[in-house]
C-alpha cells in the first residue's frame, strides 16, 4: 500500500510541477521557458535536494511514461484533418525528412567520432534525433549503451525546443512545410509537440517527419555507421 501511495504522490506532484511550468511559458513566453524543459529541471533539482533516488522516482514516473506511446499515436489526429493537404506534400516530406535523418546520424557520428569519443558513445549518440523506442532498439543493434541513448534523444528533443526558433529565423525557414520536416526530423516527439502550438498543419508534417525519420533511421543506420567508422 505504501508503494501505492508513493507512486500516486509521485504522479500527482510532476503534474503540478509541469502545470507550473506551463503557467511559466504562458507569463513568459520563450524558448528556454519551454516547459518540458523547466519541469525536467525543478524535478531534478528536487531529487538532488531531497536524495531521492531515480529508482524511487520512477515507481511513479514509470506510469507517466507509459503515456508517451498513446500520444504519440494521438499525434495522427492533426494527420487525418489536413490528409488532403499532406497528401500533396508527401513527396517533398519524404525526400526532406530522409536528408534529415541521413544529415543527423553523419554529422552526431563523425563529429563524436573527431572529438575522440570511444565507440559505445559514438553508437549511444548515432540514432538521436529519433523517438526514445527507436533509439533504444537501434543503439542495442549497434552495441551502445541503451540508457545513454535515452540522455542523447532527451537532449536532442529539448535542444531543439530551445534552438529551433534561432536556427529557424537564422535560415529565414519561414514555411509551414519546412519548419515541420526540420522539427519531426531533428527533434522527434518534442519538437513534434512545439510544432503544434505553431500550427495544427505544421504539427501534422512534423509527425509524418518523426515518423519517417525513425524508419529512415532504422534501416540506414548500421551501414552508416559501417561506412563511416
């Protein structure tokens, strides 16, 4: 019973936790106020302070987690409202999100590899820009380390939610089209989740993007790596 109530105080308070940190984003609307990304750091600091260990946290977190899959697949609403428009597009998606992925795995992996990181890094950081799932499964393939390729999606998520407005406006990407294929692409779930409070149209390509990305990803990775180990 004590396990119970642990894990339902666990669930209650990173919900109110992430309700502040979206009371946050409202007051002060900015990318470093993102709030998946002030959450993330209040419950961190949270179990530094307090000595909580991760393994206790997670007695709850794990339930949370068990989330992430039905929304991602509720992410195929926006998909079916504007089928019409994204049907039209598929070629462009599919042509730009397969260059993404491509990019992503060869520019992590020789710049690991230039940096002199041994080859379990290297194979941890290769599928980053893809879901959690998908990483996992390819950095096991590969021989890495499967937690710290969780680190590297996670990093790779909320970086792209603190940079992608920059990068963004650096390279005056102004289209619905474009900034979708880059968020889904690069940024997977997360970005996904940024892109929809842009644009309902532009959320539904960067969850065609994530999706096509973590097939891309599956199936090139290991010849990459391959080709340029």
């Amino acid at each position: 019973m004590n396990e119970v109530m642990l894990a339902v105080v666990i669930i209650l308070g990173t919900f109110l936790i992430y309700h502040l940190a979206l009371k946050i984003h409202e007051r002060w609307n900015h990318p470093f106020t993102a709030p998946v990304l002030i959450a993330t750091a209040i419950i961190i600091i949270i179990l530094v302070i307090f000595h909580i260990p991760y393994k206790t946290y997670m007695s709850g977190g794990k339930w949370i987690d068990e989330l992430l899959g039905p929304a991602v697949v509720a992410l195929a609403y926006p998909l079916y409202q504007h089928r019409d428009t994204l049907r039209t597009l598929t070629g462009p998606i599919l042509v730009g999100t397969s260059f993404g992925a491509i990019l992503g795995i060869s520019t992590g992996l020789l710049l690991a590899k230039w940096a002199g990181f041994n080859s379990s890094i290297i194979y941890s950081l290769t599928p980053k820009s893809v879901t959690t799932p998908v990483a996992m499964a390819v950095t096991e393939t590969l021989g890495g380390v499967m937690s710290l390729s969780a680190v590297f999606v996670m990093i790779a998520g909320i970086g792209g939610v603190l940079m992608h407005t920059y990068v963004l406006r650096l390279f005056r990407i102004d289209h619905y089209l474009g900034r979708g294929v880059g968020m889904g692409s690069a940024s997977h779930a997360i970005g996904t989740a940024t892109s929809m409070e842009s644009s309902k149209l532009e959320g539904a390509i960067s969850t065609i993007a994530m999706v096509v990305s973590a097939i891309v990803v599956s199936v090139i990775t290991p010849g990459l790596v391959l080709i340029l180990m």
